[in-house]
C-alpha cells in the first residue's frame, strides 16, 4: 500500500508527520487538509505582507500615537484570519479545481478527489472557515471591512484564472498581498502611497515564488492544460524571477521612504535582498524537490522584512 493512499489518511503533497496527524482525530484530517492546515506556509505567506503593512503602518504612526497594543492586537487578528481565509480559501479552490485535481498525480489523494469529503461537506466548511473570516474583519473600522469584502471578488475569480491566461500567478498575488493595504487602513481609516506601494510589491513577490511553486506540476498542466506563468516563462524563469524580486525590493523601499523607517527597516530589506539573490543563484527549474524547498524558503524572508520594520519602531510609547 502506498504511504500517500486514501487508505492511511494522508496526502501525497503534504508531510506526513504534521502535527495535525498527531493531534486532530482521524475523523478532522480531511478538513485539515482542505484548509491546508498541514502545510503552514500558505498562510504564513498571506500572513506576511499582512505584518509588513501593520508594522509599517505603527512606524508611520509613532512616536505621535501609541502603536505597541494595537499593533500586537492587530497581529493577532491578522494571524487568525490569514489562517482561517487561507483555509477557506483553499476548500473554495478544492471545490473549482475537483476534476482538475482527480486528474493531477499530486493532487489526485487530496479530500475530495480521493472521496474521503463529500462536496456538501467541503461547502460547509467553507462557510465556518469564512465566519471566522468576517469576525476578526469586524474588529476593524468601517473602512477596513469594506476594503476586506472587495478582496473576495479576486479571491473568486483565481482558481478560474488558469484556465483563460498564462498569468494566474499574477491574481494570487493580487489576493494574497491585499493584507498589504489592510494593515494600513486598519490603523489610518485610509490607504497611501505607502500602503499602495508595497501591495504591489507584494504581488511581485507573490508571482515570483509561486512561479516557483508551479514549476513542479508544469508537465501535468501542460497535458490537462493548465496554464502558468511557469509554463509560460520556461527556461527563461531566473529572468523573470529577478525581475519580480527586484521590483519586490525597489517598492518597498518607495514605502519605507514614504514613512521614513528607521535604520533597522533598511537592514531587514537589505538581508531579503541577498535571500532573493540565493534564491535566483541555487534555483533549478527542473528539480521539483528543490522549487519546493525554495517556494517555502520565501516565508523565511518574509519574516525578515517584518523583524526589520519590529525593530525600527520606538521601544517605548
């Protein structure tokens, strides 16, 4: 019996030691799975562009205003939510792409294609997950939970993206970076330049590593034909890649300008720079162990930008 059969519970792009194995009842694992909860660095991903603009956000602010409670309050909430709409996410994709997953040796253990989640349940989950969602948006000013509700127009309209163009990378990073102008607006009522500047930056970002991601399954998208920006950039990736990490790079920069960051800012940007660089020197297209390893690398330079912008605000209030 394959260790990835439905037989054992498992899946066959996850790992299977996680800790949802060893603490979730046997019953609960398919819905982790759907939400993803197995695999942290979806929503470790949405979480980060989430704390960049939060602390971005406390270091504009102070030292005229308090900024450490309702920062770390607003963490909080961001680290709720991004796990919760991650998961909700991820079952709403599950539902779209069933037929396209059964038809993917990757994908084809997951919970719905191997039956082990029926459709209804999977609908159900969805809407739990997407309640949690709506309570923590709640927490916010009236501004904050209308930008919040026109983010699930693009959230809709993603997992359909692959199937009319080459760059559904392009609409993740659109939804996955809209923390980036949430985290400003739940502390201004508002956006800026600033805000403005590194949610694009953060759509850079986004396409670059999960053309990464992609780059995996390119042989299986291209006899089912799905589309991506891995199919579509092919051996010319590492162009593109750096392309993207630079303009990652260079935005956020016009954002920390904008607000003035103190010198530990710069120092976090710096080092996610060189982690850009590693990543274009070391990436082999054509090993899909190692696009993995350096797609989940990019939460590692998430965490150092937003340690640099921790660092550059005040110690005290």
């Amino acid at each position: 019996m394959s260790m990835f059969s439905p037989d054992n519970g498992r899946v066959a792009d996850a790992p299977s030691g996680n800790f949802v194995y060893r603490v979730l009842p046997r019953w609960a694992w398919p819905y982790a799975q759907l939400a993803r909860w197995d695999r942290p660095i979806g929503w470790q991903l949405l979480m980060w562009p989430c704390f960049w603009s939060a602390a971005l956000a406390a270091n504009a602010a102070a030292p005229t205003a308090p900024v450490w409670g309702q920062m770390v309050w607003h963490l909080l909430l961001f680290f709720i939510g991004s796990v919760a709409m991650r998961g909700a996410g991820c079952t709403y994709n599950d539902l779209v792409d069933h037929e396209i997953d059964n038809a993917v040796a990757r994908t084809r253990s997951r919970p719905l294609p191997s039956g082990r989640v029926s459709r209804t349940q999977a609908k159900t989950f969805l809407v739990l997950q997407a309640l949690v969602g709506l309570f923590v948006v709640l927490n916010f000013n009236m501004f904050t939970i209308v930008l919040s509700i026109l983010s699930l127009a693009i959230v809709a309209i993603y997992p359909f993206a692959k199937r009319f163009t080459d760059w559904p990378q392009f609409f993740l990073g659109m939804a996955f970076s809209w923390g980036a102008l949430v985290g400003w607006a739940a502390v201004f009522g508002s956006l800026s330049f600033a805000a403005v500047a590194l949610y694009i930056g953060a759509i850079a970002w986004t396409i670059g590593y999960d053309t990464i991601y992609a780059h995996q399954d390119k042989e299986d998208d291209e006899l089912i034909g799905v589309r991506s920006t891995a199919r579509l950039f092919g051996e010319s990736t590492k162009g593109w890649l750096a392309g993207f990490y630079i303009a990652t790079t260079l935005l956020a920069a016009f954002a920390f300008i904008a607000v003035g960051v103190a010198f530990p800012a710069w120092i976090g940007l710096f080092v996610a720079a060189l982690l850009f660089g590693w990543q274009l020197l070391t990436i082999d297209i054509h090993d899909a162990d190692q696009c993995l390893a350096l797609f989940k690398f990019n939460s590692v330079v998430g965490a150092v930008i937003f340690a640099g912008l921790l660092l550059a605000l005040p110690l005290a209030e």
